[in-house]
C-alpha cells in the first residue's frame, strides 16, 4: 500500500523561541538565538558561546516529578510533544486509535547532562549516591519512551541515533512507515541538551565548536571566516499523518512528505567524504521518491554548521545531486546561523523550517554571511529573508559516522 503523508501538527522549544510558531517568526525575522553560556562557568573552557533555550521552567510546564525524573532532553521533548499532539488535534478523545500512533523520536547524545551529574555523584560521593533514575534518564531512547507513554501511543516507536541527522532520519522513518500502512500517525522528530560541561569541553577538543566569543558572528554558515559550530538545545516533534485520516477529521495541513535519502558516507568518524558521494546519493535517493522537477522552485535548510569541511562538502553535494542550473536557482539558507546546532534535534527543526516556508511562501535567511567563501557560490539567502513561490523544499542533514539523511516536503495542494 503506497499512501501519502502529510504534517498536521507541530511542537518546537528552542533557542529562538519556546513554540513552533514562535521559533519560525524568529527565524523569518532573523533573530539570533546565540549567546554566552549561562548553564555554566566557562572559566578555563576555550568555548563560551551557546544556543540556550531561554525562559523554560519545567516544573510549570511538566510538574515537579517529570522534571526531577527526566534528563532536560526529555523534558523538551515531553513539551514539543504536547504542543505537537495539540497544534494537530490527535488529543481529542477517539481522534485516532492508539495501536495506530507512533513514536519516532530519537537523540543525538541522550542524558549526558544526567550522566555527567551522577558521575560527579558516584566519584565523590560512592555508588550509593547514584540515583535509581540514573539508567532511565540516561539512555538515549527514553525521550521515545516517555513521549509515547505521555499521548498513549501504543503503535510503532522507534528512537533513532544517526547524530547530527538523527530527526531527519526519525522523520524520514516515520513518513515511510505511514506511507507502507504500518500506522496513521507518528510523532516523529528529536531532542538534545548537551550544553554541559563535558560535552563541551569533547566538541571542543575535537575541534567542531567555534572558539569565537561574539555571539553575532560565532556562527556565520559559507562564510570566508567561519571556524566552528556553535552547540545549540531544544526539540521539535512533527506530526505526519496519512493523507486520508488527516481529511476524514478536517485536519489543516501544513506540507506533505513526498520523499526521503538515507546513505553513509562510510569515511571517517567525524569528516564528511570530500567527493561528497553521500550526501549526494541521499539528495538523489529524495528527489528520485519525490518525484518533483528539479527546474520546479525549491527551497534547501542547508546542514550548514559552519565548519570549513561540511558547508564546503554540502555545497558540492547539491550541485552533484541537482545539477548546475538547479543548484544555481535554489534558495538556500542555514537555519544554524540563528539555533546553533542543535545535534539530534535540528534536522526536525530544519524541516519544520521547510514546511513553513512552504506555508508561508518565505525563506528564512542565513545570518551572519558577510564575506562568501569562493567553495560556497550559491545563494544562501544572506542577511534577510525573502519571499518564495516555490513547489518545494528539502532539508539535509550530515551526522558525525558518516550519516546522511534528507526530506524533501512539497506545498500541499489538494487531492
């Protein structure tokens, strides 16, 4: 059975706004989520500039026992998931059957700020300082857990790892398990809160994170002067539901998912291929499923982390894959300029991006551009947005192990 998938519902925290629609306003405005660390006394780190998700109370929004027992991944999680659930109105009662919805939602690190804690714990303090909710708090698919228990979700749950294209695979997977009669719904998509000081300090010595300390200008994706990416938080869930159970209840329509790429590089643990072979298949493999004219207008939210290796490596990706003209054509902009890199949750919020630029008729634009590296020559959509007529949209993801992964939505235009 070969059905269509659709997004009917979306739930976003992050470091530019703590709702979906808040998120994308800022990211239409420009606005730059990127400031100095204050989860954290930087002192003696190289680093001192993240993407923190502000104002967020988890006792208000949760209550105090799903706060003090869930990492903060999860907690943003269990909020996305709610405002998700609620934006598409699955949480009406009979709304869907629950062996029918399911749950993709993966992580790129887990609980590595629970993790770090209890360390600290066990070494100070010895092992019976450790808590009991350690091991629940700490495994990367709980977030997948605790969402599908939270909305009683009782049909395919799966957490995906990919890193940094982890909730692009998880949408990805979900929109093909909708799309072969495995379920009706999924909330699919990803959570990470890694702005700790371990993970960190990792990042840094492996030479991923900026050690710029401007936040206006830490994270500048194609830019001549780009050094590093800068450690974003937060979550986004969509919810992707089958063409005909959206309409049969009068669901709004956001975008429809109409294809998806899955490669690896197989390279290296942390660098991308330099031929670009992977994330090229994967722009392929996507277009190929979606069947859209590549002449048609098209709208790219870049992986763009604003390394010196990836952008490059990514802009040479989507010429190979596209072709010349086509690469040429596209709007193309690095939401990452304003979120940071949000590991394990940005390729959902990337492809939330898309759907609302879909939407809206909009681009988002890529901020902090100011000198373009001559490796990366097409149009980023600097500074400012811009408006967009465009059939289409596709976000990349490229994840430390060699993952590539890529959905490409289309404007929703009737049956």
């Amino acid at each position: 059975m070969d059905r269509r998938v659709v997004i009917t519902g979306m739930g976003a925290i992050t470091p530019v706004g703590n709702t979906a629609e808040e998120s994308w306003d800022a990211l239409v405005a420009g606005k730059c989520g990127i400031g100095t660390i204050t989860a954290f006394d930087t002192t003696g780190f190289r680093v001192s500039v993240a993407a923190e998700v502000k104002d967020f109370d988890p006792v208000a929004a949760l209550g105090k026992p799903d706060t003090l027992h869930n990492d903060r991944n999860v907690q943003f999680a269990l909020v996305a998931s709610d405002e998700a659930m609620k934006s598409s109105g699955l949480d009406a009662e009979g709304a869907i059957d629950p062996e029918r919805l399911g749950v993709y939602v993966g992580s790129g690190v887990g609980g590595i700020g629970t993790t770090e804690a209890q360390v600290t714990r066990c070494n100070e303090g010895g092992a019976r300082k450790v808590s009991p909710f350690f091991v629940p708090m700490m495994i990367a698919n709980m977030a997948a857990g605790q969402v599908s228990i939270r909305h009683h979700a009782l049909g395919p749950t799966l957490p995906v790892v990919t890193a940094c294209a982890t909730s692009t695979n998880a949408i990805g997977e979900a929109y093909r398990a909708i799309r072969y009669g495995y379920a009706d719904a999924i909330l699919a998509g990803g959570t990470e809160a890694a702005i700790v000081p371990v993970s960190i300090a990792g990042f840094t010595n492996c030479r991923a994170l900026t050690t710029n300390p401007d936040p206006a200008t830490a994270c500048r994706p194609f830019d001549a002067n780009r050094d590093g990416f800068v450690m974003g938080e937060g979550a986004c869930i969509l919810v992707l539901e089958e063409l005909e159970h959206a309409l049969a209840r009068g669901a709004n329509i956001v975008a429809e998912v109409c294809g998806y790429g899955n490669t690896a590089d197989a390279y290296h643990i942390t660098s991308p291929d330099p031929t670009a072979c992977g994330i090229t298949r994967a722009i392929k493999q996507a277009v190929a499923e979606s069947g859209m004219d590549t002449d048609e207008g098209l709208y790219i939210n870049a992986h763009g982390t604003s390394t010196k290796l990836n952008d490059k490596t990514e802009t040479m990706g989507i010429k190979q894959a596209l072709g010349e003209k086509a690469a040429h054509a596209a709007h193309i902009s690095s939401t990452k300029s304003m979120t940071g890199h949000m590991l394990g949750a940005t390729g959902a919020v990337e492809a939330m991006a898309c759907a609302c630029a879909l939407r809206d008729s909009v681009v988002p634009p890529t901020i902090g551009l100011a000198e373009p590296d001559a490796d990366c020559d097409l149009d980023y959509t600097p500074g400012h947005s811009v408006p967009f007529d465009g059939r289409w949209a596709m976000s990349t993801s490229l994840g430390f192990g060699g993952h590539n992964a890529v959905v490409v939505l289309r404007r929703y235009e009737g049956e």
